[in-house]
C-alpha cells in the first residue's frame, strides 16, 4: 500500500489548476500502483469542476479536472478527464468549482467526510432559501467502489493520509474565499455572508437568482 507523510508536501496550486490536478492524478495512480492491481481489473476516477474561475482554464485546457484508471491491468491518468475514462465504471465526479473548492483543502477522517456532507447540505438549503429555487450542485451517478480500490485509496486516510488529505495538502487558497464566513471544515456559511458576498458566491457558482 501507498504511505507518507502529508506533512512533508507543499502546496501546488489552486484547486482545479493545472498543476494540482496533473499531482492529483499522479497521486492516485501511485497509490493503485503501490497496492496492486488485479489484471483483470477495470475502474475509474474523475472529477470535473463546472464553472471554474477563467484563470484556470483556457483554450488549450478548456476543463479543471483530472483521472486516473486502471484498465485490465494498465494504470494511467492526467489532467483533463478522457471520455475514454468517463466510458468505465467507477467514481465520476461533476460538481460546480466554487461549491467544493475551499473545503476540498482541508484535511479529515471519516468523521470529518460525513460532517462535510451535513455541512454542504445546509448550504444548498440557505441557498435555496435565498435564490427561491434549489440549485442542482452537480454530484457522482452511479459510483462503482470495487473492493481493491476501496482498500488502495482508504489506505491511511484515518491516520491523516489516503487520497483525499494527499490532495488537500497539495492544495493552495483561492482568493474568492478570502473573508467569506465558513464553517469549521471550510464548507461556506450562505446565510452568514452579507448580500454582496452571497450575489458574488452565486455567481461564482453560475447560478442566478430568479
């Protein structure tokens, strides 16, 4: 299995940005690499973030995201999600940027992965409360955990590791964050900001009010 220090890694770059994402994916293919595949295995990773700040993308990189995958035996993955990849089953990820950036820098357990969700759930519901319709955040269809995965990418992460606290040590701040009002694990407080900063996390969401 994949072990180190989350310690010792420094930030790369923005969540979303180019570089995070080609470290992410080199990350995750370390770790199915490190815990051995089954040759008959076939499953992949991706996440792409919706509506992403234009300095992260550009005409000759028009998605923030990445993958990995491993294909009857064969471990790749990059920048950019592959409809190759998308065409396996495994976990697919397509959620708005500013929904999931700030909190995706913090690091935690299992206890601190469910106390995410409540924490995004209660913004979704201020937000709704405020916008007069629910905003559809994005989220993962269908998502295919087979054992060995489960294992390889779970490996350490109570203990401060796993791919999740890998990818959030490797994470730099976003300025759109700077002053918003958050809860403890970074998820934005909605019913907390003042009227520009909810216009301005709304946009930053793509979303409109009615």
């Amino acid at each position: 299995m994949f072990d180190i220090d989350v310690d010792t890694l420094d930030p790369v770059g923005e969540f979303g940005s180019a570089a995070w994402c080609q470290a992410c994916a080199d990350y995750g293919m370390a770790i199915l690499d490190a815990a051995g595949m089954p040759d008959d295995l076939s499953w992949a990773f991706s996440e792409t973030y919706t509506f992403p700040p234009s300095r992260l993308v550009s005409d000759d990189r028009p998605i923030s995201g990445y993958y990995f995958m491993v294909q009857n035996g064969v471990i790749s993955g990059g920048d950019g999600v592959k409809e190759a990849c998308l065409a396996i089953p495994g976990f697919h990820a397509k959620i708005r940027w500013a929904y999931i950036c700030n909190q995706s820098g913090t690091r935690y357990g299992s206890a601190g992965q469910k106390q995410r969700g409540v924490d995004e759930a209660s913004l979704v519901a201020e937000m709704e409360s405020d916008l007069g319709y629910k905003p559809a955040m994005g989220g993962v269809p269908n998502p295919v955990w087979p054992k060995p995965i489960i294992a390889a990418l779970s490996h350490g992460a109570e203990a401060g590791s796993g791919l999740h606290n890998i990818a959030a040590s490797l994470q730099s701040s976003s300025p759109e964050y700077e002053g918003l009002p958050t809860t403890e694990l970074g998820v934005p407080r909605f019913s907390l900001m003042t009227d520009e900063q909810k216009a301005d996390f709304v946009r930053l969401c793509g979303l409109k009010y009615v």
